[in-house]
C-alpha cells in the first residue's frame, strides 16, 4: 500500500496525548499560539522528525503554528507558507466532485463501471461490471491495491507511468484494473465488505474525466480550489518552498532526506494517482477544505448542497464488526467518545495521507464545528505517525477548545 491506511488506530485516532505534552485550559489566542508552538517544538524533539506544521479552527478563532527545519542537514526553518503534501485527504475532493456532478445531474451515486466505460474499455471484468460509485467511494467495491505498485506489476510500466500526461496514464491504469486480466484487483476481494484501495480513486478520477471531458486535476482546481481561495494548492511534487521529503533508514528507522541526484519525479507518485492522493497546499489552505464540511458559507461557496453534503457524511452499513465506518466522501466516521471528549451525539470525520515520506492528518468535529490539520515532512514509521497524531490529540482535545 502506498498511502498509509486512513486510519492509523482507534486508540490513536481517539486522541491518546503522546508523552511531555501538557493540558491548558483557559488561555487567550495569543497564548494558545505560544502555547501550541512549544508543544511543537517538543514533539520534533521527542520523536526526532524535521517539521509540524498545524491549524486549529473553531470557526471563531484560527490558529496557525510551524515548527522545526524544512530539511534535515540545514538551518531553514519551516515557514508559515510552506507547501505539504496531502496524500490520501485529497480524496475527499475527489468524492466531493463526484457528489457536484450528482447534483449537475451527470452522475447518480448508482452508477456502474458498465455504465461509464462499457464504450471505452473493450472488456470490463464480470467482477466489476455493477460495481457503483458509492462502492468505490466508500472503499466497498471489492477492488483492491495500487496500480502501478502492485508485486509483480512489471518495472517497465511503474516508470512508463510516471512519463504520461495525467488522463492518459489514468485510462491505461484503470483499464487494467477493470480489465479481464485486471492488475489491480485481486480475485479474493469481496463486493460490499471494506477494504482500502487507492484503485477505487484513480478509477473515480478517471470517470470524472471522462463525464467531463476534462482532467480530473481540472475539474478539482476549479471547482474546489479556486472558489474557496486555495491559491497555494498544487498538484506539482515538490514546489520551492515545500518541506522537503525524508524517507527512513531500513535498519534504523531513522529519517533521512531524499537524496538531490535522485529523480524529482519519484519525490511523489505518478499522475494516475493525483485524485487518489497528490494533492499539496498549505495548512491554511488545507483548513478552508475542512470547513466545507462544517459551514454552510464555505459549503455555498463550491455549490454543495445539503442533500449532498450528507451523502459524503455518511458510511454504507458495515458487514463485520471489524470494518471501518468509511463515508461516502473519503472519510474515516466516528461517533460518541472516539469523536471527542464532550458527550454529544455529533460525530468526527478523520483521515490520514502519505506518500511514506509524508504525511498529513486531518480532522473535522461536526458538532463542536472544530476543524484541525497536522502536517509532517518525515515517513509514518520514522517518528511522522506517532508525531502527528500526538499532535493532533493536543489540539482536538477539550481542554483547547478556542
């Protein structure tokens, strides 16, 4: 898997505090800001990683806060600009446009792969013929893995991908996926059971390119990006003020910069994946997306409607106990004290992205309409998991509420 799983744990998502942090409970703005930039700064410390960058809006009050070095080996310090990588959270625009073009009247949610491609690919897997969009959406269409990523997917094609402007390298991926010999899905998958894949995207990507006629990446700049005002949002992989990626040490698990001679391409994933998981903007950018799903004034400004909104809120019924409650807008669901500390019957949406050299969380209460970004420039496993999510505990918790 490239992207790490929506959700790391429970446990962690429920917002365990990580060691050395402190609780405030009646602070102003002023020293809430203080108060989150030391928090920061010993997380980099405790957990060894080059940069957080962080945003806690309570729809009153936004707090922005950066700490640590934009590269390990230098004095650069991160900056309030800075451009992170989103990894998997930028599926929720994609889920977000396909719910836009329900209401243009393009697409119902009940759409199938036979459907939108039958006149494009000349064989859709019986598996797949009447899997819908909802089923992708929601990571229930039985489709499993990453194109391009999977063992035995030849070297060749994983490199030729990178190459291809991005509707063509997506049409080449997903007709594999839902070809008769697929490279993407795996026999064993079962239709109505959760089951993550970043296939499901690049396939819902490619269905808005093809209702549109435009890329997928077109359609999302201009129908999320732009009215919201996300100037610095970017499908680029690496932009000149960007936290620079780090990978981890195989021995040590320690982080290290990405190496300069190596290819600026493979600082990120090819462009099949851009509405799986390529997005990057700042953090700021990042928390007017998140207020989408918690004020009506940003849901007017890309034309969400309320019907809408609570399709992308809600999660089909689960199979097992052990599934996870995965919306229908790219979203990890949770209720009662997985949500939060309060006993309200609201409920959190959370979800996690990274390339493995990234990573980023995000985090939406409806009820305490309190939105929350944590970004890092360091793998999940070097230190990046742990940091985030310690982070992301302290400013959801309810002792800083704004």
């Amino acid at each position: 898997m490239i992207f790490i799983r929506a959700a790391i744990t429970l446990a962690l998502a429920t917002g365990i505090l990580a060691r050395g942090l402190h609780q405030s409970r009646s602070i102003s703005s002023l020293q809430k800001q203080g108060f989150i930039d030391a928090q920061l700064q010993e997380l980099i410390s405790t957990y060894n990683i080059p940069a957080l960058g962080v945003t806690v809006d309570d729809g009153s009050v936004v707090v922005h806060a950066h700490s640590g070095v934009r590269k390990f080996g230098t004095n650069e310090s991160v900056s309030a600009d800075a451009v992170w990588h989103l990894g998997s959270n930028t599926k929720s625009m994609t889920a977000t446009i396909i719910a836009l073009l329900v209401q243009e009247g393009l697409l119902t949610w009940d759409t199938t792969m036979k459907d939108i491609f039958v006149d494009i690919f000349p064989k859709i897997h019986d598996n797949v013929q009447n899997v819908t969009l909802k089923e992708l959406a929601a990571h229930r269409s039985g489709i499993s893995g990453t194109f391009g990523f999977d063992p035995g997917t030849p070297a060749y094609m994983q490199l030729s991908i990178y190459a291809m402007d991005e509707v063509p390298a997506r049409a080449v991926a997903v007709s594999n996926i839902l070809g008769d010999s697929p490279l993407g899905w795996q026999a064993n998958g079962t239709r109505g059971a959760y089951e993550y894949s970043n296939n499901n995207y690049i396939i819902l990507g490619h269905v808005i390119d093809v209702i549109t006629g435009k890329p997928a990446e077109e359609v999302i700049k201009t129908k999320i990006w732009e009215p919201l005002g996300l100037s610095s949002a970017s499908w680029e992989p690496l932009s000149p003020n960007s936290p620079w990626p780090h990978m981890p040490n195989l021995t040590t698990l320690e982080p290290y910069p990405y190496p300069e001679g190596w290819p600026v391409e493979l600082r990120d994933l090819p462009p099949p994946l851009n509405p799986a998981g390529l997005a990057h903007m700042t953090t700021a950018d990042y928390n007017k997306w998140l207020r989408v799903h918690v004020d009506p004034a940003a849901q007017k400004l890309i034309g969400l409607d309320s019907e809408q909104l609570a399709i992308l809120h809600t999660a089909p019924p689960i199979l097992n106990p052990t599934e996870r409650t995965y919306t229908y807008g790219g979203w990890v669901r949770y209720v009662g004290e997985a949500c939060s500390n309060s006993t309200t019957d609201g409920y959190c949406l959370f979800h996690t992205g990274s390339n493995l050299m990234n990573i980023a969380q995000g985090w939406v209460d409806t009820t305490r309409n309190l939105t929350v970004s944590v970004m890092a420039n360091c793998p999940p496993v070097s230190g990046g998991a742990d940091a985030t999510m310690a982070a992301l505990g302290l400013l959801k918790s309810e002792n800083l509420v704004l």
